[in-house]
C-alpha cells in the first residue's frame, strides 16, 4: 500500500488523504474488487500515523460502500469501488451541462468546483 502518499503539509486531514488515497486506487483499477488492505496497524505504521487515524479512513470507506470489513478476513475492497470512477464522471458531465446552461465560464466553474473540494486554485485562474 506504499502507492498511497501523505503531504504533511497538506491542510486535509492525515485520515482524509488516507480515505482519498484508496478511493483514487480502487477507481484507477489499482486496486480491484476482491483486493484486500493492509490491516489498520501496518498500514499506520508503514505512514507513520496514529492506528485510530487509518481506523477512520477505513470506516469512511465501508460508510461509502468502498471497502468490506470480512472479520477475521480483513477488510477488502468492494465492486462498488470501481464504479465510484463512473458515477464521478458522470457528476461532472452534469455539472459542466448545468454550469453552461446557467451561463458560468468554463473558468468560473472549475474555481467553484475546486472551492467545493476544498482544493487551491491554481496562480492562472486568479
């Protein structure tokens, strides 16, 4: 599970960068159904974070339908995860039709959407 990167400096949260690190794998196909995690403690000490931080990442994926806890099995990940990818292609057709209609630049929309993520925005679209 090494393909996941923490930024320290990042102001998302360690459990959110963790929770946002799978989902990104198991929807690039990284990571295929069936595909079973690390357990809490490795992966926290492979990233050198708190067991109760990677614990929250994996409960927000099992909220979402992106993972399965199997007990004793571990936790593996669902073929919901894969379709994630879809529905987010999806949202953001929808979102590029309606921002049209509602006669918002192209430029306009991304700052909303990136504001929506809570990502920064790059230096060209201030």
């Amino acid at each position: 599970m090494a393909l996941i990167e923490l930024d320290p400096d990042s102001p998302v949260p360690p459990y959110e960068q963790v929770r946002a690190g799978i989902a990104a794998l198991a929807a690039a196909g990284e990571l295929t159904a069936g595909s079973r995690l690390p357990t809490v403690r490795h992966l926290a000490e492979e990233l050198g974070l708190a067991a109760n931080t990677v614990a929250r990442a994996y409960r927000e994926l099992e909220q979402a339908g992106l993972v399965e806890t199997r007990g004793r099995h571990g936790t593996v990940v669902t073929a919901r995860a894969a379709q994630v990818r879809i529905e987010a292609q999806r949202l953001a057709q929808r979102y590029a039709e309606e921002s049209r209609r509602l006669g918002v630049p192209a430029q306009q929309a991304l700052v909303l959407a990136r504001a929506a993520l809570d990502l920064p925005s790059t230096a060209s679209e201030r």
